[in-house]
C-alpha cells in the first residue's frame, strides 16, 4: 500500500491527501514536539511505525465502519494503532473478551484465541482511537496533546467524504463525538462501552455488527466479514 510522507508525518496516501492541511497547523507541529519530549522520558505506545496503522489498513475510500475508542493500550507489547485490537500473542484484553462474546451471539462468529482485528480493517472497518498514543502505564495521558483535535477531524472527514457509512460509537467518551457525524447520511450506533464495568448496562445484546451489516446492505454495499481468523 502506497505511503507519502508530509513533514515527517508517514500517512497512507489517501488520508495525506484528505488531511494534508492538518499537518502543517500549528497544533499539530506542538503535538510532534510533544510526542518527542515525551519520548526522552518515557515509553509511549504504540511504536512509532504503528500510530497510523489504522489509516494505512483502511484507506478513506474503503471506509464502510468506524469503530471509536479512547485511546491505546498502556501496556507492553499491547497496542499497534487499532482500537481495541492487540498484537498476537498478547493477552485478550477484557473489552475485547465481551466484543467476541456479543459478536458470537450477534452473528455467530466464533471467537479466536488472539485480539488481533487487522481483518477487520482490512475489511473496511476503521478502528479508531481518539488519542493515537499513549505513556506506558498511563491512560488518558496524551489527552491533551491535540490528538482530539486531528481524529475530530478524520471523524468528519469520514463523514463529509464517505457515503452511508456506520459509526459505531461505544461508551460516553464515543457518544459525545455524534455531533461530528452527518445522521442524514450515515448510520450511528450507540451503547454501553464493552468494558467490564459497563458491558452488562447495555452493550451486551445491542446487537452492533447485525446493524451494521443490515444497513450496508440496504445501500447496497457488501456487509462486514465479521468472522476473524486464527
């Protein structure tokens, strides 16, 4: 897949087109020289080669399903660039546990033994983090960063580009981003978050991948593959 590079931003092509004008604001610039004071200090998750490998497996024009989380895994060898998604090899994480649960009950996929969704955004499904990095062992630590300020933008770049896509927003964090999102022409979906401390106030039963599926197949494009490989 075709990668550019804009002022050090390495970015696949179509999303360097899209949100080229991104990367020469200053908020952006301030949010490299963090990234790299932040660096001399401490871990930061993911590798740098993985930040955007949620851009690089679904480029702009093959976006069918934004999937939003907050921001990445804080741990060791757990977070590579897609929400929700960890490395093979590495523990399934709880939230990922009860995504498989509701997706086996939702469609009946069985659940593989690794909580890697690269499939799936292989597949058309943008798996988007809010906060593209994270200091190890410190959630939410990059919030104030300016990643909110670029992924707000993907959102309604997303929106403004794409034609009947699903937004599948999980939890209170991902709800307060419907205001990004064109309802006129694509479909939202909202629950509880997947995690164990909410999981059983609504996420479980809410059916997301079936609704999801249903409405792409009413625009006559073809459904998510749900189903993940060993």
């Amino acid at each position: 897949m075709q990668e550019t590079q804009k002022q050090g931003v390495k970015i696949q092509e179509e999303w360097k087109n899209a949100l080229s004008n991104e990367f020469s604001k200053s908020y952006f610039e301030e949010l490299k020289s963090a990234l790299r004071q932040e660096k001399k200090s401490f871990t930061i998750y993911p590798a740098g080669k993985n930040i955007f490998r949620a851009f690089d497996l679904t480029p702009l024009s093959k976006v069918k399903v934004v999937i939003l989380g907050q921001d990445p895994y804080h741990g060791p060898d757990q977070a590579h660039g897609l929400s929700f998604s960890v490395q093979k090899g590495v523990r399934i994480p709880p939230s990922l546990r009860n995504i498989y649960q509701e997706l086996s009950s939702d469609v009946n996929a069985s659940s593989p033994q690794h909580g890697d969704l690269s499939e799936w955004a292989e597949r058309g499904v943008l798996l988007l983090n809010a906060m593209l990095t994270v200091r190890a062992g410190s959630p939410g630590s990059h919030q104030q960063l300016g990643w909110q300020q670029f992924t707000d933008t993907v959102i309604q770049t997303v929106s403004s580009t794409c034609e009947n896509c699903v937004f599948i927003l999980w939890g209170n964090f991902a709800r307060s981003k419907t205001s990004l999102i064109d309802k006129q022409k694509h479909l939202i979906i909202e629950s509880a978050h997947p995690s164990p401390f909410a999981a059983h106030r609504g996420f479980f039963g809410s059916r997301p991948f079936s609704k999801a599926n249903d409405y792409l197949i009413q625009h006559n494009k073809v459904p998510i593959d749900w189903q993940i490989s060993e």
